[in-house]
C-alpha cells in the first residue's frame, strides 16, 4: 500500500472517530432546569455500548431511559442481568428536549437501593 493511501485512510478515520465522540456526547440536549422522577416498569434493555437503555412503562406514557455505559454499570453494581423485563424502577433525570419521551437518567432506584449514574 502506499504511503500516501494508508495517510488518507488514517485521516479519514480519525475524522470518523471524532464525529462519532462529538454526537455520542450532546447532553446539551437534556433539559437540567426540570428534574423528573418517573416510576415504571421495564419493558426492554439494552446493554451494550455507548449507554445502557431501558424502556420504561411510566403510568402516563413510555419512556426511553438513557443510562451509564456497561462498565459504569458493572462498577456500581447493576450487571448485566441484574435489571430484568417486569422489574419495577424510579430513575431521576432530565428529559431531552428535542425527545420528550427520552429521559437521562442520574440516578435509578432498584429494590429501595439508589445507583448513581454519572
């Protein structure tokens, strides 16, 4: 290959990998003046990668629950498995503003024991 190849290649993924942790990280986008506290059921996870994500069955409507990575998650001590579909939660955060029915999350309230998210 030659030089001047493998220079745009990693031009080009460095360009790739900045956007990527530009858009991943727009928590501007979440209203901190109006803290909620919703309370529900869960109804879906994801633990993956870049946030883990619940669907929560709010008395009013659903919500999608925007979480901390995997890792964080492990370290305060929700595991994967450790939230499961049907499981009763509270989460205290900020609803997004330009998706009113996604909320991040600071805090969730599993079995009366809080786990701070960020």
């Amino acid at each position: 290959m030659s030089p001047r190849l493998i220079l745009a290649s990693a031009a080009a993924l460095a360009a790739f990998g900045a956007t990527s942790v530009f858009a991943h990280h727009g928590w501007t986008g979440y209203d901190e003046s109006k803290t909620l506290t919703l309370t529900g059921s869960i109804s879906r996870i994801y633990f993956g990668n870049p946030h883990v994500q619940i669907d929560l069955k709010g008395s009013d409507k659903a919500w999608n629950v925007v979480l901390a990575p995997p890792a964080r998650m492990q370290m305060r001590g929700l595991p994967e498995g450790s939230l499961k579909t049907g499981d009763t939660v509270s989460v205290i955060g900020y609803a997004h503003r330009g998706s009113p029915s996604e909320l991040r999350a600071e805090q969730i309230v599993v079995a009366s024991k809080t786990i701070e998210m960020r």
